[in-house]
C-alpha cells in the first residue's frame, strides 16, 4: 500500500525484520555474555547506516524516524539488564524508555490506590461466589459452546461495521477446555486462529438451572480480534519494519503501542456488553462486577511495575531502602511490609506486561495529539478512517501519534 522511495532506506527496511528476530532470539538468552556482543554490533551498524540516510519523502521520513526509535529504546532496555556499569537509576531508564514523567506517573497511581473500589470488589465477590456454579460440568460447558458461533458472529458484524477489519476477514474460534490456573487466550497471527479461555465464562446457578454469562469471553474477543487481529490484518501491506510478526512485538518500543491498540478495542467491548445486556443474557450486577475488576486488575499492573522497578532501586542506588521509601509515600506500613516480605519480583520479571502497563497511556498521547491537530469533532465524524489510520502500521510509542496522522491525511 505504501512503499520506501529511497534506495538505502528500503535495504535497511530489509535488514530490520532480521535485527527483530535477534533481539527476539537475544531476549531470551540475556545470560549469553557473547549473545551481547552480538546484539551491540548489529545495533551500532544499523544505528550508523540510518544514520547515513537523508530521506526526502514524508513517509520515509517517518520509517527512518521509527526504526532510530525502536533501536534507541530497545538497546536501552538491553543495557539496563546486561551492562554492569549501567548509567542510569530506575526512575531514569523507566522515563528513557517509555516517556519523560512515567515514573512520576507510576508514583502518583501508586499512592492513589484504588482501595476502596478493591474493599467493595472483596465483599461482591463473596456474595456472587455463593451462586457460582462448577464450570467443569458437562451442562455448563455445553452453554459456552453454543455460544461460541454468535461471539464470532457478532465480533465479526462489530468489526467491519467500524472499519476495524477489512469486508472479508475471517478467522478460526476454538474454545480451550477449562484448566486449573487460567488458560489464556491467544490469537496466532500467522494461522489465523483465535483460542478463547474458558475464563471467559461464568456460570451461576439460578433457580434450578445454571445460566452463563460471557462477560469476559466478548472482552477477550475485542481484545484479541478488533485489537490484535485487526492491527494486523490493516498491517500486511506496510514496509518490514512496520509490519506485524511476533518477533516485532517483542520489541519494548512497539509493545506499548500493540497493547495500546487492543486495550482500546477491550473499551469498545464495554460500550457494546452494556448496549446488548439483555440479548446477551448478561446481568447488569455482573457487568458492574467484571468491569470494576477489570480496573482494578490494571491498578495492580502498575503497581507491580512500580514495585518491581522499587526492588531494583535497592540493587542500583547506594543507601536507598525500599521499606523506607514505600512508607513515607504512602502511609501504609503493611504495604511497606509486603514489599520488604512478599515481594521479590525485580522489572525484569514485571518486563512481560511492561506494554499491557503503558499500553493505555501512550494510545492516549496519540488520541490527544491527533485531537489537537484535527479536532474531536472531525475524529468522531470520521471514526472508521480514524480506526484504519490507528490500525495501520506497528510503530514505536514514539513515532506512533505523527504516523497515525500521516495516515488520516494520506489513506486512500
Ligand atoms: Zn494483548
């Protein structure tokens, strides 16, 4: 759909796709001291060949842009785990990597926990679990296979209807078997098949019969397909190093933006959940209750993150003590207790959902930033070009809000 002008920039377009598989491949092996060398060779060619490229075109201009970013950001989070002499503290590589004041941000969300939402959550879950029924069953598992081909058929009406997928998209839904600990859902972008968890349903007991709800399983569904899915079917046409793969969304600086866009698409979801309580047989109490956890659920990411990112504090900075810190931030001396017991997850076990944490925030920046150059109103007006634009391409977080305006300005 569009394509490279420069001669030079299209060859490191080339070469990008195979940095992604080694950044891929190193992550995994961040032990490996030689795997390091490796990785800090490749990036100082690639960084000196872009930076021996003088794009005259917009879009190329945008791509060079892109590819800088994502190895600016991505060699950032390899030093702060493989460099011994590591220049910068917490606070500092969190605000490098995904944005000035990010840390401030993860501070202030941390001190305004949502402690009363978690209080009343606490006390619903114990009435709603009285009426749970064993999903387990045969009964209740015939319920969620019979509804299985209305989610496909509803994702799918939703999708084209908003410009989100293109007229003939289609795709596999399979739903998993229910598992002791959670089976996640997955969308395997290269067969184009989407495995639904049973987590997604629940199942209650009322009157003598059991009902089912599937609160979750369509919020899944937005996520995986109107998010995901989407991104990547608006993606195939797009130059290497913006196209989706697996490997690309491994990369710190475009994860953000890939779980920015999904997060979006799971909002949508409670838009339309609310707008088809009755047809779908959901309860307005139980809408209530999965949507609040749902916030409840992101708060405890952040913190997480922040905790993590606390721990590693303690390692890198001289004199500093978590425990100390926790307290005098917040109040709340068992909080304090929990980290300095309970807690020993460091940022690189909290790196997974770096892009789930920072996901939302940064998809904000490209809304406001999009607002302010073209109007709310002109957005609302032209909402299914404005979800092709945001669909089109995996850029970086930091590229992704002028690239989202090339494309309102530049789509056919
Ligand atoms: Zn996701």
């Amino acid at each position: 759909m569009f394509t490279i002008k420069d001669k030079k920039l299209k060859k490191l377009d080339q070469s990008i796709g195979e940095f992604y598989k080694l950044n891929a491949r190193y992550f995994n092996s961040l032990i490996n001291k030689f795997g390091r060398k490796v990785f800090k060779k490749e990036v100082k060619q690639l960084n000196s060949f872009a930076d021996s490229i003088k794009p005259t075109a917009e879009f190329d201009q945008l791509i060079l842009q892109n590819i800088k970013s994502n190895l600016r950001i991505q060699e950032t989070v390899i030093d702060y785990f493989t460099d011994p002499k590591f220049h910068l503290t917490p606070p500092k590589f969190i605000d490098a990597i995904a944005g000035q004041g990010s840390w401030m941000m993860l501070e202030k969300r941390f001190i305004n926990s949502p402690w009363e939402m978690r209080w009343h959550h606490t006390e619903q879950s114990l009435e709603r679990g009285q009426l749970l029924a064993n999903e387990k069953t045969d009964e209740a598992q015939k319920l969620a296979k019979k509804i299985i081909p209305q989610i496909k058929k509803d994702i799918l009406s939703y999708g084209i209807d908003k410009g989100y997928l293109p007229a003939n998209f289609d795709f596999q839904l399979y739903l998993l078997p229910p598992k002791d600990g959670g089976q996640y859902s997955r969308w395997n972008s290269k067969t184009k098949v989407f495995e639904l968890g049973n987590y997604g349903f629940d199942f209650f007991h009322i009157g003598k019969s059991i009902t089912v709800m599937p609160t979750i399983a369509y919020r899944t569904s937005f996520h995986e397909i109107i998010g995901h899915a989407a991104h990547q079917s608006n993606s195939v046409d797009m130059p290497f190093s913006v196209s989706f793969s697996e490997e690309i969304a491994s990369l710190t600086s475009v994860k953000t933006t890939v779980e920015g866009i999904s997060d979006h698409a799971s909002k949508q979801s409670w838009d339309y959940i609310q707008q088809n309580l009755s047809r779908l047989k959901i309860h307005q109490e139980e809408y209530n209750f999965q949507f609040n956890l749902e916030e409840i659920l992101a708060a405890n990411q952040y913190e997480y993150l922040f905790l993590s990112l606390v721990k590693d504090r303690e390692t890198r900075e001289k004199g500093f003590k978590g425990y100390k810190y926790i307290q005098q931030i917040t109040k709340n001396p068992m909080l304090a207790r929990y980290f300095k017991h309970d807690f020993d997850s460091e940022f690189y076990d909290e790196w997974g959902s770096f892009g789930h944490t920072f996901g939302p925030d940064h998809f904000a920046l490209m809304v406001n930033k999009l607002s302010r150059k073209f109007g709310r109103k002109y957005l609302e007006q032209n909402y299914n070009r404005f979800n092709r634009a945001h669909l089109t391409g995996v850029w970086s977080w930091e590229v992704y809000p002028d690239a989202v305006i090339w494309m309102m300005e530049n789509l056919p």
